[in-house]
C-alpha cells in the first residue's frame, strides 16, 4: 500500500491539486503510450490538427 | 480510451485515489492530449465546469447546455463539481516551456470564479511541473491555463475525470467507467 504523506493531502485541501512523481516506470509509462497509439483513431471524438491532437 | 485505463489504473495510483477521496468514484471522461513540439495550443483562465452527458434533458439545476465533438456538456449543480477530481497523467516531462499547466491556488473553493475577476494583487499561479510517470489530481473548480510550447519538447497527458454522483433520471453520464 502507497504511503501517502500528510503534505500531500493538506495541499490538495488548501490549494485543490497536489502533483505526484513516479506513479509508473519507464516500462508502465511505455506501456500507456503502446496502448494509445493503438486505440482506434477514426471515431468522431478523434481531432488532430497541428497544435493539437486529442482522443477521447 | 478504455483500452488504456487497464494501464493508467495501476496499484499505486488507486492507492492515491483511495487515500485521498475513498471508495465509489468511476471515470466519467477521458481525452488523451498530444501537444506536438512545434505547438501553438494555448488554453486561457479557466474552471471545468460542465460534465459530458448521454443525451439532453430538461432537469432542475442542470445547465447552461453545450455540444462539444458531438457530445452534450452540461453544466452541473456545484456539489458535484466540488466532489469531482481529475487526473493528468503525465507521459513527458512537463515544464512551463512545454506548456504545463499554471493553477491560482485555492481557487477551488471560491465556487464559480470567472476569469476576468481575478484580483491578482491577491492571487498567485503556480507553474505544475511534473516528470514522465507524474501524476496531477486537481479540482474541476481549480483555475487553471496552459501557455505555448517555446522549447519544441512534445507533453502528451491523459486527462480522466472521476465522479462518484448518480445523476437525475433521465441524464446519464456519456462514459462510465469503473476502475
């Protein structure tokens, strides 16, 4: 089970957010990135432009 | 998107979630954003104030309505705003020259806080800066903006709101999913 400091949680009650590093390796990052760019882009809420591509 | 969540969802960040807001929450809506190097996309002061939605209906305390990629966004009584969180998964390293996103602090628990009121002689923004296999949790509520990327580094985040509510028959939230 994660141990999650007390910092954590009194800053996302005070400030509404709370950033946190190294939730996934390399490997599981790799993994995400290898399952999105072989999701099916061709549905209507797929937008690609060249500033932005986004899929929902 | 749902193919991802297996891989988004792993031990550690149910942990998070479970320490933070408990049991019962489900994603309600996922978008994969892929800012490329040479980007211009910039997004301005805001708050996320609508839910998307399965179809539009005439419901008290529900609206004003919008239509985004051909889906229904409304925007909900507050107390399902405040009890809403949000994800950003973070698949690059995230700095304010790549576009991360900047948050006034706190902002969340002023209610509906329009842009052009903010009083920055009170308030302060803050640059989120995050490394590849970070994570942000944040308050639909939090104001939030992103600037252009300047340094030609790509930022491809997963957002995913999470929500616990059970809306009034006939709305449906247009995704849900239990993690």
């Amino acid at each position: 089970m994660m141990q999650l400091n007390y910092p954590i949680m009194q800053q996302f009650e005070q400030d509404g957010y709370a950033l946190v590093n190294d939730i996934y390796t390399e490997a599981e990052v790799a993994a995400i990135i290898d399952a999105i760019e072989t999701a099916d882009h061709s549905g209507p809420v797929f937008r690609k432009t060249k500033d932005l591509f986004a899929i929902r | 998107m749902t193919g991802v969540h297996p891989y988004v969802f792993n031990d550690r960040l149910r942990a998070l979630i479970d320490h933070l807001f408990g049991k019962g929450y489900f994603v309600v809506k996922s978008i994969y954003f892929d800012k490329p190097p040479q980007s211009n996309w910039f997004v301005a002061w805001h708050q996320d104030l609508t839910i998307s939605v399965g179809e539009k209906a005439d419901v008290p305390g529900f609206g004003p309505w919008t239509v985004k990629q051909e889906q229904y966004a409304v925007q909900p009584p507050l107390e399902i705003l405040q009890q809403n969180f949000t994800l950003r998964i973070h698949l690059d390293d995230t700095n304010s020259d790549n576009g991360a996103l900047r948050v006034v602090p706190g902002s969340h628990a002023k209610g509906v806080y329009r842009p052009e009121t903010i009083d920055w002689a009170v308030e302060r923004e803050y640059s989120c800066e995050l490394r590849r296999g970070g994570v942000m949790i944040m308050r639909p509520l939090l104001l939030h903006a992103s600037n252009r990327t300047v340094n030609e580094a790509r930022r491809r985040v997963i957002h995913i709101e999470c929500s616990k509510a059970t809306l009034p028959s006939p709305l449906h939230w247009s995704e849900k999913l239990v993690y």
